[in-house]
C-alpha cells in the first residue's frame, strides 16, 4: 500500500514548517512532512521550493521572527547545516560540487566523511577502518560503479556522482532527507536507479521531502503533491487525485 494510505492520524510529523519567510522568495510557506512518505514539492522556478529547503538546512538565513520549524515536535533553527546533519536531516541537491563531495577524493573516502561528520566528532583517532567499511557496504547498496581502487570522485559519471552524495548523507543515517532536483544532469540508466533509492528511504521510515521540476518525476514517487507558487503553499494533492494538469493549473494561475 502506498504510504498516504499506511499513514494513521496519529502520525507525528517529522516536519513541520510554519509560516516561514525568507527575503523576497519564500512568503508565509507552512507544510508538514511524515514519516514513510514521499513529499513532492512542485512549482515553477522561483516559486520558493528549493529555497525553503535552504532555510531548513540552515544554508540560508530565514527573516527575523519568519516562521517556525520542528523537527519530531521540538522547535529548530540552524544557522549552519551541519547542525541540521547533527539531528538527522540530509540534503542532497543538484549542486553536486557545492554541496555534495570532494571531487579530487575517491568514492570510499567521500561517503566515509559523511558517516565521520555524524557519528565520529568526539572520537580524537577515527576509526578509520569501520568507517571505510561503512563506505564500502553503501558504495555496494546503491551499486556506485568505478574503475579501480583510486578513481577520483569528479572522473564519475554524472550518476554514480549522485549515488556517491546519496550514499554520504544516508551513512548519516538521517529520519528526513531532502532531495532538491535530485536527477537533473543525471545519465538515464542512473535515473531508475535514484528513484528507487528515493523510494526505499521513505519505505524504511525516513521522511522524504521531492523537490523537483520534472512533474512525471513527482508523479511518479510521491505520496502527497505540494505545490509551491510566489513563495507559499498553493495547493496540496493526494497521490490518487494528483494529475499534471491539476499541477500545473495550481502553479501557475
């Protein structure tokens, strides 16, 4: 069964976003996200949906006293993102090289400094070994593929690049992950492959957030459809009555 219907009411949402405000591109934008669903948020450019994931991370500043996050019932507000990464959000955005990994490491090393960055701060020698054992069993569940041992992150194809940022932000083994434009610039044969990882995070529990500007993509993994217009939430679909006209009609009228 999909996950809308698997959802109770006594669903305690993993987030909830209340009445955030962010410069001129996100106005009084409130939703909640649950666990074990997908959460697709469409919208045109510029409607203020990858930007409110930015005021999430803590990437960008919200306005003073503009709006409220919880994450799992207690009230957040992170000025940097690795505080968010802390409490068990990832994000994996289409800015692979600003966001997602060292380009000139191999892909071991990468998803290990994921796992070091969540789960070895207090540890002055890192368990080197147990980290790359962490790497390698993710590096085999998302199939990244590579030529030899020393293969430079930037020498990937455009997909497997992805899978290796993937991969990093789930060795951080986070209860909400949100993924902005996640296979845009991505070779097709990866594609399939990225959206099934997208589905297995939610059917393990974690809370999903889509953002997404290809609406078969939304329509496709998500559970419930946002729809994100001049910086606010314009209207909200089920999985059964979403279609892309109705998506479109409430994005752009």
């Amino acid at each position: 069964a999909p996950a809308a219907v698997r959802r109770t009411a006594t669903s305690i949402p993993v987030l909830q976003v209340e009445n955030i405000r962010m410069g001129a591109m996100v106005n009084n934008m409130s939703f909640s996200i649950f666990p074990g669903e997908v959460t697709g948020i469409a919208g045109l450019i510029g409607s203020g949906r990858s930007e409110v994931a930015k005021v999430i991370m803590g990437h960008t500043k919200r306005n003073f006293g503009g709006g409220r996050i919880w994450l799992n019932g207690r009230e957040v507000r992170y000025s940097i993102p690795a505080q968010a990464v802390a409490d068990g959000i990832a994000y994996v955005s289409e800015d692979r090289k600003l966001d997602g990994f060292f380009e000139t490491m191999g892909v071991v090393d990468n998803i290990g400094l994921g796992w070091l960055a969540k789960f070895a701060k207090r540890s002055i020698l890192a368990p080197r070994r147990r980290m790359r054992e962490i790497a390698r069993s993710w590096e085999e569940r998302l199939s990244i593929r590579r030529i030899g041992e020393n293969q430079v992150v930037l020498q990937l194809s455009g997909g497997n690049q992805q899978k290796v940022v993937i991969a990093k932000s789930l060795a951080q083994e986070p209860r909400l992950v949100i993924f902005d434009e996640p296979t845009r610039g991505v070779d097709v044969g990866a594609i399939a492959e990225i959206r099934s990882i997208i589905r297995s995070i939610a059917d393990s529990g974690a809370g999903v957030i889509l953002i997404s500007s290809y609406l078969p993509e939304i329509l496709d993994l998500s559970d419930r459809i946002l729809v994100a217009k001049s910086g606010t939430i314009a209207a909200e679909f089920s999985r059964a009555d979403a279609t892309a006209e109705k998506i479109l009609h409430a994005a752009v009228h």
